[in-house]
C-alpha cells in the first residue's frame, strides 16, 4: 500500500462521477507508472483549467475567455437563444451540431423539493438578453421533467411582453426508439405531438 | 418488513450516482420514503416524475430504516400535463404541499383521495382549480385543522356565509362579518357547494387554504410556504403576478 499522498490522490479520485476507490486506486497507479506521458500533462491540464475556465459572462457556459467562444464567434445566429439548464445540456447539443444559435444557461430547474426559486436561476440575465432586441426566438430546450417543463413555462411567460418567438423541445419517439418498449407518458407526447406526412 | 401499495410520487431526490431517495404518498401508507436503486436511471427516470401514479413495494429489515422501494408506473400522469402550464404548476404544487406538510409515515386517507381527485381532475378537460382548493381543505382536516363551514360563528345562521375567521376557523355571514371584515378571510361559494370557480373565487379558495395551512401545518414543523404554491397563486391574478414577481398588497 501507497504512503499518505497516495492515498489522497485515491481519496479524491473516488469522488470523481462514477468512480469508486477500486477504480481510483486503479488509476492512480495508472497515472504513476507514465510520468511524464499522462501524470504531468494531466497535472497541467487540471492546473491551467482550474486558473482559467470561469462561467462566461453572457451566456454561463463555461470556458477558459469571457465571452465564451460560442457568444464571440460571428457566424453563429444572435438571433436565436437556447435556453439550457445546465452546461452538459448545452455540450450535447452542440455534440448534436443542429443548431447554430447562441445559448443561455439557467443553471438548474425549478424544484419545490430541493427550493430552487426562479431568483436562484439566470432568468433575469436571459430577460435583459432578450430585451436588447437583437433575439427574436428563444428556444426553451430543458427537460421533459415537471421541474423542467415548470421552469420553460415560468420563463416563457416572463418573456410573454418580450415579443419574441418562444418555442421548445418536441417530445417524443427517440430515433432508434422502439415503440413496444417507450414509457406511456412518451408514446401520449409523442401522439399529441404527432405531424402530417 | 415488505408492504406494496398504490401512490402518487410526490419527488424524488438524487442519491449518490444513480440512487434516489423518492418519497410517495399511498392511502394506507401515507407520505413514506425509499431508496430507489438506479432511480436516476433512464429506466426509472421517466417514472419517477411527479405525480406519476405507482405500485411500491417497500422492503427493509426493520421498521425504522429507510428502506427500499421497487416501483412500477400504473399511470403517467405528470406526462400529460407537461404542456399547460397552469396544471403542471398545480401538480408541482399540490405535491409540494403534500410533501413539506404530511408527517411520515402516518396515513391520510381522506388527503390522499383528494389528492387523486385533484390529479383526475388535472388530466381531463374543464375546471380543476375548485378541487385544488378542496384537496387543501381535505389536507388541513386530516392535519386536524379543519375549518368549520357549517354555520356562522356568530349567528349559528348556515346561508349567507363569506368570511372565514382566520383564528377560528369558522364560517362567518356577511352581516356578522361587516364590522371587522378586512381581518377575516373571505369563503368563495364553491366550497359550500355553490357559486362560480371564477379567477376571484378561486383567488380567495387558495388564500384561505393557504393561510392555514402556512399558519399551522408548517409554521409548526419552522418550514414556510413552497415556492410552488406561492408561484400558483400567479395564475389566478388579475395583474401578471408572474412577470412582475410583485403582487398588490394583500387586504386581508
């Protein structure tokens, strides 16, 4: 067994979103065997990334500039805003490359059970956005949750007055989704939501 | 220990990586919590929204311990009203009520079947706003602070009631009530069986609720009123309540 800097590196590695000590233990010794091929290039990539990735100040994605590359960059639409929950839902929909507009993190839901209050989110951030008039849609892309769908009802009817286009997510059959194995509440969304061929 | 029910998911709270601790409101039962294993999962995920009606089994070595719950959708009731805003906010409400009042563990029939008739009444078409109302009267009842609406107060007289004592609880006429009106809480018809589910009645049925319940259901247990019932009040007043965050001062 390791001395005490080991571990702490186990300890801490353990922490890690499905990670269990077994695993860490696994990496660490993983890590000190290729020194200088993945422990300190590692070290300095988790150096730097904590010193310079901050929240961006428009849209609260997160990046090593403020603004972030995806608010600088010129050639995406400013007109339309993708109002996510978190981070990783707008990494998924940029992994999606299906749209090419700008975004606005909320930074979670609307949950009575865990007291997240619409002043513990950036609505207001996304109404003064909006209110600057380059926006004229705004897609409401949360989950198809009851906090999630609370919180898209909550924020379209703070920007009812805004007079922009507020539009969300379909609901429904998930591509390669077979019908015999969706949940009930799917196939009824998927029903209501259903279009002309 | 192992029991199975039928109940109402009124949340259910992450626990560790996929684990949720998810808390279900079941007529013989009443509010109780379980661990559910993989509840953060895709699977589980889906039926584990609130409101969802469910089969739990429940299983622990002993009594006290939290234990854990295997559970089966019956029906997704909470996926139908995804798209009105108005039920949905009445769903999350109801259950947020039910979850910050009802103690553990202690059955509440008569709650739990307003509370089913409250999410029937959200799922079909027409005015669910009146049994909103009632399911909170029932919950006050069952939490023993009922409210006598039977007869006045002061008169013994049983037509012409409109007021609530607050301090009471009892049913006042407007006559009785004339000289000290602005400290009671006004009763809308709909509740003694007549008179319209209107945006005002219905205004004046949440308020009423609502004070009691903040007043003796929670202040007693140092919690105060979810965010989800207060944001409900919005949708029944005359200025956007919502897009403000400001409300006119309350007369009473």
């Amino acid at each position: 067994m390791g001395g005490s800097e080991i571990e702490r590196l186990v300890a801490l590695l353990a922490r890690l979103p499905g990670l269990g000590p077994r695993s860490a233990r696994r990496i660490v010794l993983h890590l000190l065997e290729r020194r200088e091929t993945l422990l300190d290039p590692l070290v300095a990539a988790l150096g730097t990334a904590g010193a310079r990735v901050r929240p961006c100040s428009v849209c609260g994605n997160l990046d090593t500039e403020d603004p972030c590359a995806v608010c600088r960059d010129e050639r995406r639409d400013a007109s339309v805003i993708c109002v996510v929950e978190g981070v990783a839902d707008l990494w998924a929909i940029e992994r999606a490359a299906a749209f090419r507009g700008r975004y606005h993190v909320l930074g979670g839901a609307l949950s009575a059970l865990d007291g997240i209050a619409p002043d513990d989110l950036a609505i207001e951030q996304l109404v003064a956005r909006v209110g600057q008039g380059r926006v004229t849609e705004v897609i409401l892309a949360t989950n198809a949750t009851v906090e999630g769908q609370t919180t898209a009802h909550y924020v379209a009817e703070r920007l009812a007055e805004a007079g922009v286009t507020v539009s969300r997510l379909a609901h429904g059959v998930p591509v390669g989704g077979e019908i015999e194995y969706l949940d009930e509440g799917t196939l009824g969304a998927a029903l209501r939501a259903r279009r002309e061929l | 220990m192992q029991w199975t029910d039928e109940g109402f998911v009124l949340g259910a709270r992450r626990h560790g990586e996929t684990s949720a601790i998810v808390s279900v409101f079941s007529r013989a039962r009443g509010r109780h919590a379980g661990l559910v294993r993989g509840g953060m999962g895709r699977r589980l995920r889906p039926v584990l929204q609130v409101g969802n009606r469910v089969t739990a089994t429940w299983r622990a070595r002993l009594n006290d311990q939290l234990g854990s719950f295997a559970i089966e959708l019956v029906a997704a009731e909470a996926a139908h009203l995804l798209d009105r805003a108005d039920r949905l906010a009445a769903l999350a409400a109801a259950a947020a009520v039910a979850d910050a009042c009802l103690p553990e563990r202690h059955p509440y029939a008569r709650a739990h079947d307003a509370f089913a008739g409250l999410i029937e009444r959200l799922g079909a078409e027409g005015a669910w706003a009146p049994a909103f109302v009632r399911w909170e009267l029932a919950l006050l009842a069952d939490l023993g602070f009922g409210l006598d609406l039977s007869a006045c107060a002061v008169t013994g007289r049983n037509d012409g009631l409109a007021y609530v004592s607050p301090r009471t609880g009892r049913a006042v006429t407007a006559e009785a009530a004339a000289p000290y009106r602005d400290r009671l809480l006004a009763l809308p018809g709909f509740l003694l069986g007549a008179g319209p589910g209107d945006d005002q009645a219905v205004r004046d049925g949440l308020r009423l609720t609502g004070s009691f319940l903040e007043r003796h259901a929670l202040a007693a247990v140092g919690r105060r009123m979810p965010e989800a019932r207060v944001r409900l009040l919005g949708y029944f007043s005359p200025r956007d309540a919502i897009s403000g965050g400001i409300t006119a001062p309350d007369p009473t």
